[in-house]
C-alpha cells in the first residue's frame, strides 16, 4: 500500500467536491489535524480508515487505490534487469529468456533477452501471432527460417524481422560459447509473457 498514492487520492477527491479538509473531518468523525495528516501521508490509515472517509466522500474505497493499479505511461529499465521467463523448451536448447518491460501491464510490445548456450539439441521450428523483431547483440546464431531447410549466419548487430506465423528457430552457432539477442514481439495472443 503507497501511502503518498492514497494520501493524493484523497486529497484529489476532497478537493474535486470542493470540500475543506474540516468539512472531511466533520463528516467522517475524524479530526482536522488527522485528515491533513493522512493527506501529507504522515499516519498510516486502518482500511476501516479509509472506508469511512471513502463513504463520506462518496467513493468506493478501491477509488482511493486506483493509482495503485495505474500503468505508469513509460518505463525505465536496463538489459541487465529482466525478468527471467521460465518456458518449457528454454533450458533443454540452451536458451534462457529476460523479459524487459515485465512491469508494464498494458504493454504492446514486449520486448526480450534472449541468451544462448551451448546445447546438444537443436530447437524445433516455432511460430507466434505476433511480428517480431530479432537484433542479434554477441556471439553468433544459426537462425532458420520459412521451410527450415537453410539456415542464416547471423553475427552481432545483425536484425531480423518476422512477420507473424512465419515458422522460424534459433541456436547456437557451432564454436560459439555464447550469444545474446534482443527480441521484439508486437501484440499478438502467443507469445511468451
């Protein structure tokens, strides 16, 4: 629970009505100096709290959470920061992915890191509803794509991009020890979240 979010809900709500901060203690049957010092998020609310003084400002109690649950509009992070994903086929290939905008709910893109190690198994073709776009960043990968019958030599700053349901796989590229890419998936249903 933030309070300083709770504390600018209440304040917003208060203020958008047009009500004083004694008008909000006299009706909640708090005092003055409470109301202002749950709005300076100086006192940690019970939820019998806030209900109270939700009802009295004629709002659900969850209103005075919404920003809680509110994506922000933009999301700083770094490529060393991700989120492991744990999927099936993963670890078996060599292949571990970090999802790098994990914390942004209503995202549209959702962009990867995808590491590569050394792997005596070679990874089936697979497809995703959704475009993607690959950027190879270290090492070297034998990326296969369409029919599986040839394979593409990518190198470090190599890109690929993949229209949706194109059948395409990725491994280690014999003598490498190690590769790293970034992968970006449009909005699609299948895709890894």
């Amino acid at each position: 629970m933030n309070l300083s979010n709770i504390a600018e809900s209440i304040r917003r709500i208060r203020q958008q009505q047009n009500m004083t901060v004694e008008q909000l203690a006299v009706k909640s049957g708090f005092t003055k100096g409470y109301i202002s010092r749950l709005e300076n998020f100086r006192v940690n609310p019970s939820l019998s709290a806030l209900s109270k003084i939700a009802a009295e400002l004629g709002v659900p109690v969850t209103a005075l959470f919404e920003d809680e649950f509110k994506a922000p509009p933009y999301l700083l992070g770094n490529l060393s920061c991700g989120e492991e994903i744990i999927r099936n086929e993963g670890p078996e290939y060599g292949i571990k992915y970090f999802s790098l905008a994990f914390k942004k709910i209503d995202r549209i893109i959702d962009p990867f890191i995808l590491e590569y190690f050394p792997s005596d198994k070679i990874r089936e073709p697979m497809m995703h509803d959704a475009d993607e776009f690959y950027v190879l960043l270290e090492g070297e990968v034998d990326f296969h794509v369409g029919d599986m019958t040839k394979s593409v030599r990518m190198k470090k700053d190599d890109t690929l991009y993949l229209s949706a349901n194109m059948p395409h796989s990725a491994n280690l590229a014999p003598n490498c020890k190690y590769a790293k890419s970034m992968v970006i998936y449009a909005s699609g249903k299948d895709y890894p979240r």
